[in-house]
C-alpha cells in the first residue's frame, strides 16, 4: 500500500459522520486516526458541553487550533476535526500546509436527523435547535466549500462504504 504523504482532514457539520469515518478510512489505510476534539477533552479532562459552559467557546477554539497545529506536525494520518474547526482562516492555513481537506457533505436533514437527540453539542442547546442546524449550515458551506475534496455523504451507504468512498 502506499504510504500517506499527507494527513487526511476530515471536515464539515456535526452530524456528518467525520469521526466514524475518519476512523473507518484509517483502518483501511492502515494509519494512525486522530480526532481534534477527544484530543481536547483529554486535555482539559472535561467534555465538550464543560468546556464552553466553564472556560467559553473563545478557550475552545484556541486549544482546537494548537491539537489542529500538534497533529498536523506528527506523522501523516487521518484527523477528524469539530465542525467549526475549518471555519478559521488560522486553521485552514494549517491545514493546507501538511493536510488534504475533506469536506464530508451531508444534506441538513441528514444531519438533523442524526444529531437531534444527542445532548453533546453546545452550539445547539437553543430553544430551536433544528432552525440554529440550518443558520449554521448556510453560514459554513461556503467555508467548507473551500476543502480540497468534497465526498457526499449518502445516507443509504454503510460507514466502511463511505470510507471507500473518500479513499
Ligand atoms: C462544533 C462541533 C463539535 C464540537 C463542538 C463545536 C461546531 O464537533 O467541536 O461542539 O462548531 O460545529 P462535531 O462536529 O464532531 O460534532
């Protein structure tokens, strides 16, 4: 198998399923697989909904872009990053200095779907949550647009289909 010259960042909204496919696609390369934000609860041995409520959003994005710059230093891998972590220009410099950008798209009801009962995301603890999905969505397309690689994100094919997709 060749070998990866290149870290593969996988980008785009919550529920889109990065991680679980990011972690397929490493098995299948057979390389490390990385995720940005288990890299940052580690760290500040608290979960995510912790993180904003205690230390703000502004503390969470810095720690995302230093695990962004540690990992995207170490040896080629896939990394799988929080939804708002391409949105930064810093990021995305980083990113395109020694990564591959995967834009992992996913239609809004998609992702409403999957992420509709899950507690984990505090960019969603509103009184609508489905309605601030879809502010966030038309906001950060353009954004995730700029990836270097855009894999749609079927709902029908399995995580290991998807990850044969984006390989
Ligand atoms: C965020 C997405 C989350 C997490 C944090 C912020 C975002 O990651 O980084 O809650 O800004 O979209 P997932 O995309 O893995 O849910």
């Amino acid at each position: 198998m060749q070998r990866l010259k290149k870290t593969v960042v996988m980008v785009g909204m919550m529920g889109a399923g990065k991680s679980a496919v990011g972690n397929a696609l490493a098995r299948a390369l057979g390389v490390a697989f990385r995720d940005s934000d288990d890299e940052i609860v580690k760290a500040a041995s608290r979960s995510i909904p912790e993180i904003f409520e205690r230390d703000g959003e502004a503390f969470f994005r810095a720690r995302e872009t230093e695990v962004l710059a540690r990992l995207l230093r170490g040896a080629p891998c896939v990394l799988s990053t929080g939804g708002g972590a391409y949105l930064s220009e810093a990021n995305r410099a980083l990113i395109r200095e020694s990564g591959v950008a995967v834009w992992l798209r996913a239609d809004l009801d998609l992702l409403w779907q999957r992420v509709r009962h899950k507690t984990t995301r505090p960019l969603l603890r509103t009184a609508n949550p489905r309605e601030t999905l879809r502010q966030l969505y038309e906001a950060r397309v353009p954004l995730y647009s700029l990836a270097d690689i855009v894999v749609d994100s079927a709902a029908d094919l399995s995580i290991e289909e998807m990850a044969q997709k984006v390989a």
